[in-house]
C-alpha cells in the first residue's frame, strides 16, 4: 500500500515509525513531516491545511490510505474532502471532529450522552459570562468555544483572572472566531489522563492510557505547553476507573454521535480528570495526542495499518489489539524559551549516540535535516523514549538517551515520570 501522513511533530514521527513496520505498507509519505521522518518517508511539501492541494497529491500518487495526525485539518474536513473524492482516509468527518473543534458541543453531546462530564454554560456575551462569573466564584475555567491551535483555556484562581480571560478571548478576540462564544466551566481537581480509543462509528478499541507533563518547569510550574514528556501505563488509574471511563463516558458519547447522525470514525481522545468521586470528563480531542502518542504507540505489538483498515471499514468488533507489557517513558527536549519566543536553526548532535541503547527511540518534532545534519526547526524539537521493564528502567533509559544529546539552549524536564516511578 501507498500511506500518507499529514502532519509534521513529535506524533507523526511516532506514527511513520509504526506504519513503516507493517507488511502492509509498500511506500511512505509524510506532508509536511520534519527531519526524523525524512528518513522513513518521502516528505511532501504541503501543509495540513492545505487540504485540496494534499487531495490532489493522493489521488495523482494514487495513495491507499491516509492518516491524519493534527486537529486542524480534520476539523475544516479534509476526512469529507478526501472522501467525496474516494481517497481513502482515517480520522473524523468534520461534523465528528467538532468534538474538539467546538467545546459547547462537546460538553452538550456529553450531558446528552448522560456521561459524568462537567457544570458549563454557554455564553455569546462577555456580559452575561461576566455575571455568570461573578456569580459562580474561583477557580473556573474559560474557554474559548471554537479551535484555538491548543490554547484559549484558562484555569482562572481568582474572579479577576477569569473577567481578564473572558476580555481577553471575546472582546480582544486574541484567538478570532474561535472567541464568539465562551464557555465556562466548573473547575475539576485530580490528576489528568489520557484514553484514547480506536473508533468505527458503533465500536471502540481502546488503546493503552498515558499521563502528560504540560507545564513547562519541573514541578509542575510555569505556563502550559503542547507536552513536556509523558508516561503509559498510568499507575493512579485502577482497573475500575478505566472501565467506568469506557463505560459511563466514551460509549455513551460514541452511541449519542451515531444517534444523532454524526458518526464518530478514528482516533477519540478523552482527557480525564481522576476526582475523588471518581473518572470526570475534561475534553475530547479528535486526535492522536502529542507526546502522548510516543509512549502508546511504542507499546502497540499489532499492526497499526491493520487497526486503521478496521476502523475505515467498521469493523473493530472483529479485530483486536495486542499491547506489550512493558513501561514506557518520553521525555521532550525543547528549545530555551519554548512555549515563548526561541531560535531556530541550532545544530543537534549525539542522535545516534542516543539510539545505541536498543530500548531508545529519538522522535523528532521540531527538526529539519541537512544532508547529514540535523537543525532544531520548532519549540518542542525531540521526544525520547524508551520502554523498560519498569518505570524506573525506562526512565533511566530514556534520560541516559537525553544526555547524549546536545544542542545550543536545549531545555528538558528532569521529573518526567517521577510520581510514576515512586508508585511501583
Ligand atoms: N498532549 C496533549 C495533546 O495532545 O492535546
């Protein structure tokens, strides 16, 4: 089969990595894809965006499937595109991808579904969510309704950070059109994770679950990021918790989107908040997550261009997946000033070095390649993983492959996996 990726981080690379594997996959492409996945795949120069231009290339290479990794494009449809062309695709339609692309809908399809999701009201006015805001007290979170690229939430800990935050999504209009309507939300407390599911409109395949790091310093302290590493399992998230989450949250969701004729097809990703009275909805995301995808994917034994073909064909009911039983640990090393302004074009060196440990694998994100050289190109430039037996094992692992690698202003997190670490 002829595969194509969109897309061009941390998680395409991951996804390059595992499709090259398959038997089924005769010749890669990746648009726009970055300096790593240029070793694995033909690297076509079109941005996720521009969603004609990549449907032209697919149906001119006559390309059997394509994988979409980023929100945006699946949001503005290229999964209809692509189809009303016959190209086969994997990801959700437009309307499906709302889940993520619109936060009012998500948290209505949720209350509908009768799912634990969260208090929220929907606002068009900076007035009335104002007065909501003052009525309801801190902490609250204000969202931005429409497709900010990741940002557009605040968490506010006083009234005033969240009237600042409203001003600053509906009247400023900071992130555009995705500011017209607020949403406001009762703050959950717990830790946070991650399931992410295979999904063919009726059926669901869960895949293994994983934990993020988004602040930027260790401790988590400073601003959020797209994800400064991250671990799978997660020790916190019992047996119990995982099925109530399957169960009481993600079916009821994958069932009320058939009902009300929006089919949700590909990947479903639900960000949980583990409370004390048990697993809440955070979001969903219509997507791989990133860096999420560099522990999960890591452990999957099966063939992914299997599960992707069962999920375009609707048939995960038939089908299983096999996930090894081991740790798996991702540390990001970024560039200095990331998630604020930071230089691009810094040579990096001790790649190699980093993957002579078998365990090791070096995603690239933000990186472009020059003959034999490769140039930080992003603000989150690596992702290092390593599997272990245990999560100390494969934090060490995945630690000793940071060290050896070296570039102008690197940054990393040195707790990544710490709390994962001390509980086994
Ligand atoms: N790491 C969070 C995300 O992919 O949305």
């Amino acid at each position: 089969m002829k595969i194509l990726v969109v897309g061009s981080g941390g998680r395409e690379h991951a996804l390059c990595w595992k499709i090259a594997q398959s038997p089924h996959c005769d010749e890669l492409f990746c648009a726009p894809g970055n300096g790593g996945i240029a070793k694995l795949a033909e690297c076509v120069p079109i941005a996720p965006e521009e969603i004609e231009e990549l449907g032209d290339f697919a149906e001119r290479e006559d390309i059997d499937l394509t994988v979409v990794g980023p929100e945006r494009p699946l949001i503005i449809g290229i999964v209809d595109h692509f189809e009303s062309r016959g190209l086969p695709i994997y990801g959700p339609n437009a309307a499906a991808a709302r889940l993520e692309g619109s936060k009012a809908f998500a948290n209505e399809v949720v209350e509908k579904a009768g799912a634990p999701g969260k208090q929220f009201r929907v606002f068009s006015s900076p007035e009335e969510a104002s007065a909501y805001v003052r009525e309801q007290g801190a902490p609250i979170v204000v969202k931005a309704d429409g497709d900010a690229a990741g940002k557009g939430v605040v968490v506010a800990e006083t009234v005033d950070d969240a009237l600042d935050a409203i001003e600053e999504v509906m009247v400023e209009k900071a992130f555009g059109p995705a500011g017209d309507r607020v949403v406001i939300e009762e703050c959950l407390v717990g830790q946070e994770c991650s399931i992410k599911v295979f999904c063919d409109g009726e059926n669901i395949l869960p895949m293994v679950p994983s934990q993020d790091y988004k602040r930027i310093y260790d401790g988590d302290e400073g601003p959020n990021t797209g994800g400064m590493g991250c671990y799978s399992p997660v020790p916190v998230l019992s047996d119990d918790a995982l099925e109530q989450i399957l169960t009481d949250i993600i079916e009821p969701t994958v069932r009320q989107m058939a009902e009300d004729g929006t089919p949700y097809r590909g990947t479903l990703y639900a960000g949980i908040i583990l409370t004390e009275e048990g697993p809440r909805l955070l979001e969903y995301n219509c997507r791989f997550g990133d860096p999420e995808t560099q522990v999960v994917v890591p452990r999957l034994e099966s063939d992914i261009v299997e599960l992707f073909l069962a999920t375009i064909e609707g048939r995960l009911d038939a089908v299983d997946a096999t996930w090894r039983d081991e740790r798996a640990v991702c540390v990001v090393i970024a560039s200095g000033g990331y998630p604020g302004h930071y230089e691009k074009g810094r040579e990096i060196t001790g790649l190699k070095e980093a993957e002579a440990d078998e365990n090791v694998i070096v995603f690239h994100a933000g990186t472009k390649r020059f003959g034999r050289r490769y140039m930080t190109d992003g603000g989150r430039v690596l992702g290092v993983t390593a599997l272990g037996r245990t999560f100390e094992e494969a934090r060490d692992r995945a630690y000793n492959g940071v060290g050896r690698i070296d570039f102008e202003d690197m940054y990393f997190r040195t707790d990544i996996a710490e709390r994962a670490v001390g509980s086994e």
